[in-house]
C-alpha cells in the first residue's frame, strides 16, 4: 500500500471517473487503474463497483476511503512541517466560500493572495456552509469562508469580522421613506429569499421570526444576492442584503438600503478549518489578508449595539 494508491482511489471517489482521476493525478489512465486494481489484490477485497456508471465504491470501499482520507491529511502535515521550516508558503490551497460571500469578498482577497503569496496554488469553489464542512471533514477544502457559530467539534472557527444585516426595499415599497425599520414592518409576502441550503436563508428566517410562516407569495430560487436586488427591483418587494453588498451600492441606490432598528442584526464570518489542521502560517497569512480588505468597524463588535444571528 502507497501514498500515490490512496491518492488514486480517493480522486476516483471524487470525480466518479477513472479517465478525470487519472488527470488530477497526473498519470494515464492505465496506471491508475492498475494502481488501484493491485491495493484491492493487496487487500482482497474491491474497492469501487466498476459495473455502474459512473463507478462508485463498494461498501467497505467507502470505509477504505474515508480511512485514506484521513492517512493523506497527515501525510500532508509532514510536508506543511519542511515549509514552516523553510518559511515557505507554498503548494496547492483548497478554498470553499459561502455565495453570499463570494462577489464581494472574494475578488479583492484573490488579488491580495496572489499579489502576497505568488508560490501558492490557489483552488476556490462557492459552496454552502454544509458542503464546506464536510468537504473540510472529507479532506476536500483545506479552508473555508463561512457564517458561524457552526457548534461541530470537528470545526475549527477563527473568527475574522461581522457583517450587519440590511433591508433592500424596492422603490415602490410602502418602506422606501422610512429610515429605520422593525422586523414586525417586513410582510412575509413581500421577502423574497435565497434558496433552501443557504444558511443566511435561515438566518434571515429565525431573525424575523418567520419560520411557521405561510406560503410566500413568490416561489423563486437563487443562491445570488445580486439576483434577488435585481428581483427587487422589478417588484414591490424587499430582501436583506450582508453589509459587504450594501458597501458596494452607490447613490442613488443607497436610499432603498435601511438600517433595521437597534440592536442590529449581525452575522459572525470565520475562517473555518478542521480541528486536525496544522497549517497554522497559512492560516494568519489568510486572517491577515481579510483583514486587510474588510472596514475596521466590521472587525469587532466593541460599542456596537448588535443581535448576533445564527442557524
């Protein structure tokens, strides 16, 4: 049994395809699977179900895998100890961010990384908190960008900043001349929302406390902020953007923001990795770049008169 098989079976688990799992891995197709059909010899057993397309692991292969995984994490601590040593941040750099996040954070922080950082390799997918978790569980993602508290132990949460909740109200919203608005002014039947998955969906859901609520008067579903502004728009309606959107609207767009009333709702986003997670240069070297990027005022709670939402 070597590192290269356990790297072969788990790129096949992942993309399902012998042919795609050959390419990430940087070998031919023939190697590969015979690579692994000799680690199924090894262990007498099989590993994936070659009779189904696409292939998928048997059910002891499935427990090989996740074994594996967790064989290739450390595996990659060794490594991660000769780049500390050499005050070297390099090598490849897996990060998941949530899609309300993504627009507005994520293009100033590529430039930053790659401008600070030029000898990493970075690989960035949008991803709903959950998928982020378990890929960080699954060794997919090395790191992640997402709302917490998450309360999962196997989650490591390294805060960075908070993000105040704003209402978008359209121009011909009874809303538009207030400056301030109370939860109990937002009609359900005017909301419009991102899709089940999101967890600023259920943030929004538990902060106006509209989870028994009845049928929304629109059904439309998106995993774009960008998308339910524009539905705004067009509408008589409204939705709640984080405060990175609101920064990025200008006059005359600013007068359909309004702040909701005090103690402000406020979601916490964090750095988020697995417990087992040594990358500790790599990880400052991440906080210090958000850092950078986002306002002051959004990096600490101090004299600020908040409600911290959650999920």
């Amino acid at each position: 049994m070597t590192i290269s098989q356990l790297e072969y079976i788990v790129a096949v688990d992942d993309l399902r395809h012998f042919g795609l799992a050959a390419e990430r891995c940087f070998v031919t197709q023939p190697t590969l699977s015979m690579q692994i059909q000799k680690l199924e010899n090894e262990l007498g057993i099989k590993i994936f179900d070659r009779s189904v397309k696409p292939v998928t692991p048997t059910e002891v292969g499935r427990e090989i895998i996740t074994r594996a995984r967790s064989i290739l994490r450390e595996a990659g601590t060794i490594k991660q100890i000769i780049n500390d040593r050499k005050n070297v941040l390099s090598g490849e750099v897996r990060i998941g961010i949530i899609p309300t996040l993504a627009p507005y954070l994520l293009p100033p922080l590529f430039k930053k990384l790659r401008s600070d950082y030029p000898a990493l390799n970075l690989n960035i997918r949008e991803l709903v908190t959950r998928d982020i978790v378990q890929d960080l569980k699954n060794n997919k993602l090395d790191f992640g960008l997402a709302a917490t508290p998450l309360n999962d132990p196997i989650i490591h949460e390294h805060v960075l900043f908070y993000e105040e909740m704003f209402l978008y109200v359209s121009r011909k919203n009874a809303l538009i001349d207030k400056k301030y608005v109370l939860p109990a002014e937002i009609n359900p039947d005017q909301l419009w929302l991102l899709e089940e998955g999101h967890c600023f969906r259920t943030q929004i859901l538990n902060f106006c406390e509209l989870q028994r609520s009845a049928v929304f008067h629109c059904h439309y579903e998106t995993g774009n902020i960008e998308s339910l502004k524009r539905m705004v728009d067009q509408s008589d309606g409204l939705t709640m953007l984080p405060e990175l959107a609101v920064l990025e609207i200008r006059a005359p767009g600013l007068r359909q923001v309004k702040r909701l009333r005090q103690p402000a709702p406020v979601r916490e986003i964090s750095l988020i990795t697995h417990r087992d997670q040594i990358k500790t240069r790599l990880i400052e070297a991440i906080k210090r770049s958000v850092l950078s990027i986002v306002p002051a005022h959004m990096q600490k709670l101090d004299n600020r008169k908040v409600l911290e939402l959650s999920y």
